[in-house]
C-alpha cells in the first residue's frame, strides 16, 4: 500500500480512513477513504496489487530481451526521451563485442579453438557474475515483470490473464456496488499499461446504454465534430476544450443508463511512449492493431459511434448509438505526465502519447520543485520513481493556505503561485504533483451534478448483447 500513500500525498489528502478492501479478490489490501471537503466529495482510494502474479525472472531471460530492444532499433530513430541512453547503450554494446571477438581472434591463434572457446566462456560467465552482483534485483524484479508482461510468450500468458482478470473484476466490483460516481484510473510505469488492458476489456462489458431509457443522443451526434475540431498538433487549450466534450458525452451516455463509470486514465512514467519499440510484433505493428480496434486510441480511429436497435419488453422498439468496444477514449479522458530527459536529468521510461495513441492525450511535462534548481531525485532514472514525492517540493505546502490564514501568510502563498507560474512558462512544465492533483479531478462538487450511480447488479451474461451484436 506505500504506492497508493504516496499517491494520497501527492494529491493533497491528507485524511483517510484505512478501512478493510471488500472489493479486490486478496487480503493484503485495504481501503482508503478520505471524508468529503467543501469541494471534494467522499472518496475512496483502492491499489490493484498485481506483483504477486510475477516470482522472480530469469537473468538470462530478461537480458536477452533487454538486448532484443537494444538493437531493434539504431538509436537516431528513437524518440528523444530514449535516444541518449539507448545511443550510450548501443555504442557501449557494439565497442564491447569489437573487443570481444578481437580478444577472441588472438586467443585462437595462441591457444587455438578449444582455449580460445574456454576463454570466450570463462569471460561471459564472469560479465554474468557482475551483471547479477550489480543489478541482479533489478534486472529479475524490476526489469523481468515488464519482459513477462510486454512478451506474450505460452509461459507469460497465465500471468497476464491473472492481472487483467484481477483488475477487471476490481472495476466490476466498483460499478456493481452502486456507491460510486465516477472512477478513476491512475497507472504508473508498467501499471499504465496494465491499466490500458483492463480499461479496453471492462469498457466492452459496459458500454451499452439502457435501452427503456428514451434520452437524446445529441452529445453523440455531435462528438464527431468534437473530434474533427482538434488539430493534428492541438494547443494544451485546445486538448482542455476536446476533454470537455468527452466528460459532456459521458455524462450523456450516463443519463442514458449506460453503466461505463471511468472519466479519466491518468498515466505517469508510461513505458506506452515507446509502445512501438516494445508492441510490434513480427507480422502486425501498433499502428496496424490500432487502426484494427484492437488498442484504443485517443480520440477512437473508425466508426466511433454506430445505430443498435432494441427490444423492448413491452414488444416496441428502440434505436440508440452505442460506443464501439474501440472507443473507450470517447467518452473517458486521458492526460499523461513524464519528467522530460535533460542532459543527465529526466526520466527516460516515460514521455509523450500524443503522438503514439492520438492527439487528445493530455500530455504534461513536469519537474519535482517550483525552485529552478534540479533536485538529485531527477537524476537519470531516480526521477521515475519520484512521481507522488511531494514532500520533495519545499514550497508545496507554502502555495495552499487555509482560508483563514492571515494576510502575511496568503501573501507568501501568492508570491510561490506567482514565481510557480512565471518557471511553467519559461519550463513549459509543472510541478508534479500540481499537475497529477490537477488530472485527478477530485473537486467534483464544482461542477454539474454528476448523474446518480448505477444500480447495484451482480455482472451475468444478461449485462451482454447478444453474441451476434457483440
């Protein structure tokens, strides 16, 4: 549960209740639940524990991935947040196997093949020694959860399903209870991509509205001009104005009995910015299993919307739109933070989506402090753990003062929001848990009543269409 503290703190709650998961399937987890504020409705927090599906990984293994990456690509064709390391990486690789194979060559012509074969041995066993000295935890914990989980190799495909199928009951389980508004899903490194997952298979099950409710349409008619009205390259007001017209589509699908509760997907750190590098596969890319509907872009590619005709019970009929099992991006938004890579500084396993998964992702580049100056946590890779680190920004708690502090103190507070914005500009980044608070959306209360929640019901094959609609 220290993920999803760090997360509270980071967004500012900070008053909860840790009372039992009655939701999730295992008993290691818990509840948390902050009381409602003038603007904040009760909200309740819950942590998807998926690291159990994974043991240890295999040294070997995951190096030989890892080294798969390294030369799929020549580092001047990568994205910038890669391409200096992979650049280091791949030069260091190549000056090494030089010198190997020249090492090699001598040693065959002193000691011929059988010497030369146990030197060649004898060295390879000892760079797996140091390998595993130095970074043997990360490489089969940290390194070898993503290689299982991003490979869907025979031996990786009963674990992948226990997390997805974990995670869609989780969400199941949310929307069956009838206690919540609206939800939202916040992934960080590898967890973004298991969010995607589990976001494109709940939002088949719960895309269709009900039926005997007799609501306009005009929201979805009028989406596609939503869509056609953003540019290929939008300004962050521009990408405000598109997000505004998902929530009011969502809204409507909602008042029409559609029981889809997700708003917003909020990624950190996203290993999906490389998600070419890591997805494509032998005879089918990203873009190709995109354009196909099998991983949903942002605003949805093809038929967003499409007529479905119902049976009523009385014998009528009745005509609808209904979202395709692609456009789970229609009516739930999704903004995207990562520490851009500068010099030494930066985290190299996140950046931008827009460009990979559609121009309506919100993407933000963020930095640990209102202060200009870099903070050792945002030293290459350190900064990819530092996303809920609020504690780390000197001037977080001096920007929110109570209403009823005195003059000299909301006069300090105006001064950090002020030299905040004046480094946003000049940065043309925010602070990171600023803008993570911000992507929440948890002052809900501000705005238009949200519909009321959808009924307690238990998931049956009733909730489906029928197999010839699916």
């Amino acid at each position: 549960m220290d993920t999803l503290r760090g997360a509270l703190a980071s967004a500012g709650v900070r008053k909860f209740r840790n009372k039992p998961d009655r939701f999730s399937q295992g008993y290691e987890l818990r509840r948390f639940a902050a009381e409602g504020t003038a603007s904040r409705p009760p909200t309740d927090f819950f942590e998807l524990y998926w690291a159990p599906h994974f043991g240890p990984g295999r040294l070997g293994a995951t190096l030989a991935w890892a080294l798969r990456l390294l030369v799929r690509r020549p580092f001047w064709h990568l994205d910038p947040q890669l391409r200096g390391a992979m650049g280091v990486l791949q030069v260091s690789v190549v000056a090494l196997a030089v010198a190997i194979v020249w090492l090699l060559a001598r040693r065959f012509g002193e000691d011929g093949f059988v010497g030369a074969i146990g030197w060649a041995s004898g060295v390879f066993a000892a760079v797996a020694a140091v390998v595993n000295l130095v970074a043997g935890y990360v490489v089969t914990r940290v390194l070898a959860d993503a290689a299982r989980y991003l490979t869907p190799k025979p031996e990786h495909v009963t674990a992948r399903n226990a997390i997805r199928q974990e995670g869609v009951q989780l969400l199941h389980s949310l929307h069956d209870s009838g206690a919540y508004e609206r939800i939202v899903v916040v992934g960080h490194s590898l967890g973004s991509v298991i969010g995607l997952d589990i976001l494109r298979i709940t939002f088949d099950e719960l895309r269709h509205p009900n039926p005997a409710t007799p609501e306009p349409n005009d929201e979805a008619k009028r989406f596609s001009t939503v869509v056609r009205d953003l540019p290929a390259t939008p300004t962050r007001g521009e990408v405000d104005l598109f997000q505004q017209g998902q929530r009011r589509l969502w809204r409507e699908l909602r008042a029409r009995g559609a029981r889809w509760l997700v708003t917003d997907f909020v990624t950190l750190g996203s290993p999906l910015a490389h998600a070419p590098l890591l997805l494509d596969g032998k005879r089918a890319t990203l873009r190709q299993r995109q354009e196909e509907g099998e991983y949903p872009t942002c605003p949805p590619t093809g038929d967003i919307l499409y007529p479905r005709t119902y049976e009523l019970e009385d014998g009528r009929r009745r005509t609808g739109l209904v979202l395709d099992h692609g456009a789970v991006f229609a009516a739930t938004t999704w903004s995207n933070a990562w520490f851009p890579v500068r010099r030494v500084f930066g985290d190299p396993v996140g950046g931008p989506l827009a460009p990979i998964f559609g121009r309506g992702v919100k993407d933000v580049q963020v930095r640990l402090t209102s202060r200009r100056r870099h903070r050792r946590q945002e030293l290459f890779l350190a900064a990819h753990t530092t996303y809920f680190r609020r504690d780390l920004d000197d001037d977080a708690e001096a920007a929110h003062v109570d209403s009823g502090a005195d003059e000299a103190a909301k006069a300090a507070a105006a001064s950090v929001r002020d030299a905040r914005k004046a480094l946003d500009e000049e940065s043309r980044t925010k602070v990171a848990h600023v803008a993570f608070e911000a992507m929440l959306l948890l002052n809900s209360r501000r705005g238009v009543p949200l519909p009321p929640p959808p009924a307690p019901r238990s998931r049956s094959a009733q909730d489906l269409p029928p197999p010839d609609q699916l």
